[in-house]
C-alpha cells in the first residue's frame, strides 16, 4: 500500500515529496497515486533543506582531502552559528569550530551535495538526515560531529527542475505544507486496477478517508523518524 500521499503542485503536478515512491508506483504498473495539492506559489508554503549529520571519527584535513581528491574545490571560512542561520551556504561544518566551505556553481550544487555526501561515506561516515535547525542544534551541542549545510533553496529552481525532469538528489528540498495529511493507507490493487475510472477511484478514496478517524498533531511532532514542521493529520 502507499502509506502517505504524494505532495504535488496543483498547477504544474511537480511533485515536491514522495519522487521515489512515485518512481516505484511506476515500475508497478499503477495507473493512479494518491497525491496532496498543494498550491505552491503560496506564501503559506515553505521550502527548506535536509541538512547531512554524520557520525564516525574523521577529521577536517580527512575530509577536505577526500572532497579534492573527487574534484571538489574547498575554502575554509568562518564559523559562525548565527550567519550560516541567515545565509546558508554548501558547506561542511565540524563541531571544534572548522567549516569548509563546497565551491559549486548555482546550476551544480545538487551535483555536488551528491557527490560530497557519497564521498564522505566513502571515509567510513554514517549519515542521518535532519532539518536545518535540529542539525545546527545538534553540532552546536556536540551531539553531532559534522554536518553538512546546504544553501537556501528556491520555488523557483524546483519547479523548474520538475518540469525540466531534472530529478534532485535524495533528500534535498523539505516542503512545509499548511496540514499534511498521513497514513491513507490506499492498497496498491487499488491503484492498479486499470478498470475503474479515475472519478470512482477518487469516489471510493473519499469515502474510506471518510469512515476513518483523524488524529492531529501539532507543528513539530516527530513521526516515524521524521520531524513535520506543519499540522500533521493522521488517519486510522
């Protein structure tokens, strides 16, 4: 079944959250996916980033050695909690005050947040993913050893790439949604049966959601690993 809904623009069916899953429907035949739209020109929309937070022992010159070695120029730069906050860059940042900043083109820097987190995995670092503020949090209380930032990232960019095919990376973009729907649970028989009409799929997903009850959580909830930094809304 697919647990949560896909999140897509209205307007242009990009899809912001669940690019995977909807690659998996793909492969199994699925003629229709449950999807959240959104309007995302909205101000009441958000788009943040997906920090890397990395666990192991390595050190500056281990990492900036290996980021050159694949092609990755680096410059150090000064650590500062409260400027990273405003402006953001790409950018690895150690907990004993280190930051080593990823030189990338505006077009490249996806490319390079890839290759970057594939290639301090390769030193023998474990990577988690967390939000912009938890992973700063984490790094300012020596929870954390190294993370890496990402620069803030457009609407615009992101609309375009889905309209382009361009497919970003794993875990980049992080939308923030007004209420965010979960656990339709909607059985993959269902999304497979070429018979019935998209209007009757939708008649019979309205009114399984229907029979259900809601539960709601707050902006901030973590659920299944994952903090939701929006008005959650849970089926059962």
């Amino acid at each position: 079944m697919v647990k949560d809904p896909i999140v897509v623009d209205a307007d242009s069916c990009v899809v912001l959250d669940g690019m995977h899953r909807v690659a998996a429907l793909r492969e199994l035949n699925c003629v229709c996916i449950p999807v959240c739209a959104v309007d995302y020109l909205s101000p009441s929309i958000k788009v943040g980033a997906w920090y890397r937070a990395f666990s192991g022992a390595s050190s500056p010159d281990q990492v900036r050695v290996a980021l050159s070695a694949v092609g990755i120029r680096v410059t150090g730069c000064p650590f500062d909690f409260a400027n990273i906050m405003k402006n953001p860059a790409l950018a690895v940042l150690f907990a004993d005050g280190e930051c080593l900043k990823l030189q990338n083109s505006d077009l490249r820097v996806f490319e390079t947040v890839e290759i970057a987190e594939q290639c301090i995995r390769q030193i023998g670092l474990a990577v988690k993913f967390e939000t912009e503020h938890d992973a700063l949090e984490n790094l300012a209380n020596k929870r954390t050893n190294i993370i890496m930032s990402l620069p803030k990232i457009d609407k615009t960019l992101v609309r375009e790439a889905g309209l382009t095919g361009r497919v970003l990376p794993h875990k980049v973009t992080r939308h923030i949604i007004p209420a965010r729907p979960l656990a339709v649970d909607v059985p993959l028989k269902t999304l497979t049966d070429g018979v019935a009409t998209l209007q009757e799929s939708n008649r019979r997903f309205v009114m399984s959601l229907e029979s259900r009850r809601i539960t709601r959580s707050m902006s901030g909830a973590i659920i299944g690993g994952r903090r939701y930094e929006e008005e959650t809304f849970i089926f059962s």
